[in-house]
C-alpha cells in the first residue's frame, strides 16, 4: 500500500485506480473521466491535511477521522479546506462524500456515490447507476442514462437531458424538476412532502401516469388525462402512447405539473437558396 499525507498543494500519478473513495469537508472535489494516466491534482489545503492511500487499485483521498457515515458531524465550525481533482478511468466506480464542498463528476459510466450535507453536487454525462444524496444543498444534472436516486431533504434537484430507465427522487422540501426521455418499461417515481414537482416529457412518450398532491395543485398539458381536483386528493391519471413505462408523482402539499415537450420539425429537404447579390 502506497501512503501520503498532503499539506501543500501535491500531483501525484498512478498506474491504474480501478476505484475512488473521496471524502472532503470544505472547498471542492472534481472526478473526471480521462483516457490518459489516472492522476491526483491537490491545488489548496488548508487546515488539517488530507491522508492518500492506494492500495489494491482503489484510491482514497480523506481527512484521518472522517468517516462516509460521519459527515454530519463536522458541521462544527472548522477551516478544513482542500481542491481535489481526480482524473480516472471512465469505468472508475466513485464514492464521494461532502460537507460544505461543492463535487462534481463528469463523464464516468461505472456506478457513482455522492453524499453532501450542505455543498452543491453537480454530475454532467453520467451514465452508469447514480446516487446522489444530500440535505441542503442542490444536485444538477444533465446528460444522465440508466438508474439514477435522488434524496433530498431541502436542496433543489435538477435533471436535464436524461435518458432514464429507472429513476427514484425523494425530498421533503426541496423542489424536483426533470427534463427526461423514457426509454421501454422504464420507471419513475417522486415523493415530496412540500416540494414543487415539475416533469417534461416528450410528446412520443410511452407510460402509464400517476400524479397527486393531496393539497397542491395538479396540472397536466398532456391530453387523454384523467383529471380530479377534490378537498385533500388532487390527481391526473392516463397513458401516453403504448404504457410501456411508469410515472408516479406523490406530494402532501406540493405542486405538481407534467409538461410536454415538443421536438423541432426537421428543416426543409434542399433548404432555400440564398438570393444573389444585386449587381
């Protein structure tokens, strides 16, 4: 096993990481996907210095008593700050745990983790399974495919651009906004407590819906719904398309609104010819 302790900006390569453990408190933490040498980029620590190991192809980069399950507890007041970039495999299962730093992962198709209890995570073309939870900070996310989880208690979540086969979101307060395809016998299920929820969904979607708020408004552009709005149970119920896949959204009080997304029509075959100039 390889060890190091970082207290001053550090790059190190490697062989090879077939996987990557990082757990940071303050500052940020980038994992991009790279067909070069995997390397670690330490930019800026300050405060207490991270620990490195690499042992068996698995990196891990963290502080000595921070443990994946203990992130709640350095809430205390502390000026631990670390920028951490990893370039890995794309196939590279990553883990990464936050407090207060902001984590972004780009371009890694193999399963990844992302716990944060006040940063902001930020997953750009991901496409293996995805995790990302977190208590008060915002998950954006575009370019995802496959599984994808969200948890939340009041930060926002934001999808765009996916390509779902199965997605699970939960949050008390936070809002959840998704811009999805579905593919066949795909499945997607929100529940929040308060939180608005917001789906856009092609107009060649195929799935069975399910919407209700027990307070809150249910609205729906798609038509064929079957919609009722009576005290304590507002709902909109139908199939788009064939009913391959399924969308059920359940809120207490929040909003929920199921838009539809029209494609561009293509342009013109042989398109117009521009106008020749005046002499």
């Amino acid at each position: 096993m390889s060890r190091w302790t970082i207290d001053a900006p550090t790059t190190l390569d490697f062989d090879g990481i077939a996987a990557l453990r990082v757990r940071a408190i303050s500052g940020s933490v980038a994992v991009l996907s790279t067909d070069e040498r995997p390397r670690l980029d330490i930019s800026r620590v300050t405060g207490q210095p991270l620990q490195v190991t690499h042992e068996g192809g698995i990196l891990t980069v963290t502080y000595p008593d921070l443990s994946w399950e203990g992130l709640l507890g350095w809430l205390r007041p502390a000026q631990h700050s670390a920028a951490i970039t990893v370039m890995v495999p794309k196939n590279c299962p990553t883990q990464l745990g936050v407090v207060n730093a902001v984590a972004v992962v780009s371009g890694i198709t193999a399963r990844t983790s992302v716990k944060s209890v006040a940063g902001n995570i930020t997953l750009d073309g991901v496409t293996g399974a995805v995790d990302a939870d977190t208590v008060s900070g915002d998950v954006e996310a575009q370019g995802l495919a496959g599984r994808i989880g969200f948890k939340s208690v009041s930060g926002d979540l934001t999808l765009a651009d996916g390509s779902v086969e199965r997605m699970d979101a939960k949050s008390i307060s936070g809002r959840v906004t998704a811009d999805v395809d579905l593919i066949p016998d795909s499945l997607v299920r929100v529940t929040t407590m308060s939180g608005e929820v917001t789906i856009r969904l092609p107009a060649s979607a195929s799935a069975r819906v399910e919407l209700k708020s027990a307070t809150g408004r249910v609205l729906t552009e798609f038509g064929d719904m079957d919609c009722s709005r009576v005290p304590g149970a507002n709902s909109a119920a139908g199939q788009l398309g064939s009913g391959s896949g399924k969308l059920s959204v359940t809120t207490v009080s929040g909003r929920v609104a199921l838009l539809e997304r029209h494609e561009p029509s293509p342009p013109p075959a042989g398109g117009t010819q521009p106008e020749a100039d005046a002499p």
